[in-house]
C-alpha cells in the first residue's frame, strides 16, 4: 500500500450552483448507452463522476465509505477489460464500497489532479486521502486481492464496515447504499447549489464549520462557494482592464486572482496575488496576503501549488 495522501482537485474550482445544477440535470443515469465500458444495468454501487461532482460524490463520500475510482476512455481498449470487472465487483461489494467512474476525456482536470499518465488507473480514496493505485487491466484475482488491502487500510483509518466486515466482492445485507452516505451540512449545501442559492449553502457550511472548525470539506466548500459569490459581483472585463492598467491596484488584482482560479487557472491566480504582496507593503500588502490565504483554503494544505505558494508568500514576507 502507497502512503496516504490528501487528494485535491488541482484548480478544477467549479461548484457554482449553475455550474453543477446544468451537469446533475444532464448527468445519464447508468444505463446500456453505447460507448461507456462496462454498461448494463443501473447500480447503486457505480456513479459516474465528473469535476463539477467529485467533491461531494468521492471526497465528501469518501469519509464514511471508501471509494474507488476507475479512470477510464472509450478509446481505451484495457478500460474496457477491467471496468465491468470493477462494477461486477462493486455489486458484489452491496456498499462496502463504492465504485466512481471517471472519463478522462470528459473531466481532464481531473486526470491531471490524479497525475494519471496511463489508463486504466484504479485509484482508492478513504477520509479524503488517497490510499493506494493501479495502473492497467490487472487480472480479477489480484483486483480481489488489492481491494481487501484496501478495505483493511479503510479499518485500520475508522471507514467503512467495522473490523471484520464484509470483505470485497461479499454481499453486505441492510448496508446503507452511497445516497445515505452525505452528511446533512453537506446534503443542504448542495441542494441549495443547486437551486442556486449560495447564501443558503454558506450558511449550511458555516454552521457545519461552527460545529466542527476542522471540517476539510466544509471549509473547502465554504470557500469555493465565497469565490464563486464574489466573481458573480464582479465586471470581470473592467477588473482585467484596470489589474492590466495598474499593478499596484490590489482590489483590481484580487479581482482578477478570484477569476483566474474560478476558471481553473490556480498557478496564475496565486503568482498574482504574490506579486501584489511583492509590490506593496502596508494595509495594501496585507490585503492581498489575505486574499491569497482565502485561496489557498479552497485546496487541502498540503496540496503542492499551496505549499509552492505558501512557502513563496512566507520568503516575501520575512
């Protein structure tokens, strides 16, 4: 077993109600519709992911069922070799896991967030960390075989069926599928994203954060929900004129960061908010110190572009 690390979404930043509400309402359920491997028959144990979903289908999921993600294309010949073995596996699983199907294709910020160089990669994310990965069609006997290490290392970190549940490829009667699974914070976020009603959902998320101030999803969400609110107030063609026209405007600076990282461009929108705190000193200095943490609270802490910025922002600072 690998190392167990925080997974982020690298700079794939799109939980805007309209955004997600679009994707949920277009998003097929599983059924024998050509082209995607392994189709058949709907499952409650296989969900199609993609970016605008992935944090509340795998990393929110992932707290209190272990979750195992197939990386797959339909140009994929091997794809097509392992993911019915996969959702066989899952049914067979009735909930002790959950399978999320990823096309690369589709959802490319998240093939990036995963470094995935080669496909198929199975990858397993329990309490938000992912835990351990293959590459390729490996043979059914040794996917049986990893995916009881999985379970084990699920155990040893409090996820999952208590100790001495029900291995992988066993039925688990009266197991709560993948819906039962969501936190109620983070159910009534959602639902008010996707009505889109962000003020609702950051009152969800800060009640959530009230009660538990170490929450990683919460605080993830609640800032993701904060930039969105703020790049909907903003002109963002008059922002970008007056961030070009003037470098040490740091309102127009962080204007422009929060629309950068919303698009998905992260490394942009931290280099410009450090190079307003290079360029300014005083209230101005410390303004664009703080929209920059803000930032960096969308993303786990030890994600690499934070501690590549945040140890940027620390030499500038001392």
């Amino acid at each position: 077993m690998q190392q167990p690390r925080d997974f982020s979404l690298y700079g794939a930043v799109d939980l805007g109600a309209r955004q997600a509400a679009v994707q949920r309402r277009q998003q097929p359920a599983r059924t024998a519709a050509a082209g995607a491997p392994g189709d058949g028959e709907a499952s409650a144990f296989v969900i199609d992911v993609t970016e605008e979903t992935f944090n509340t289908e795998v990393a929110a999921r992932s707290r209190t069922t272990p979750v195992i993600i197939d990386l797959w294309a339909d140009w994929c010949g091997p794809c097509k070799q392992l993911s019915p073995v996969l959702e066989k596996l899952a049914d067979e699983a009735a909930g002790a896991w959950v399978l999320a199907k990823i096309d690369v294709d589709a959802n490319p910020r998240l093939a990036q967030a995963f470094q995935a160089q080669s496909i198929p990669m199975v990858v397993a994310i329990i309490g938000g960390q992912m835990v351990d990965a293959f590459l390729g069609a490996m043979p059914e006997g040794q996917i049986r075989q990893w995916l009881t290490q999985v379970l084990a290392a699920a155990d040893q970190l409090g996820v999952g069926p208590a100790a001495g549940g029900t291995p992988a490829g066993a039925a688990a009667p009266g197991k709560a599928g993948p819906a039962d699974t969501m936190p109620p914070a983070y159910a009534e976020a959602q639902a008010a994203m996707e009505r889109g009603d962000l003020d609702t959902a950051a009152s969800a998320l800060e009640k959530a954060l009230s009660e538990n101030p170490a929450d990683p999803i919460a605080k993830s969400w609640l800032a993701q929900v904060n930039l969105i609110r703020r790049v909907d107030s903003y002109d963002q063609a008059a922002a970008r004129r007056a961030a070009a026209a003037g470098p040490g405007d740091v309102d127009a600076q962080i204007k422009v960061a929060d629309i950068e990282l919303a698009a998905g461009n992260t490394e942009d929108a931290f280099q410009r908010l450090l190079g307003a705190v290079k360029r300014t000193a005083g209230d101005d200095r410390n303004r664009a110190r703080l929209a920059l943490l803000d930032l960096f609270d969308i993303f786990p802490p030890d994600d690499p572009q934070v501690k590549k910025a945040r140890s940027q922002l620390t030499a500038l600072l001392f």
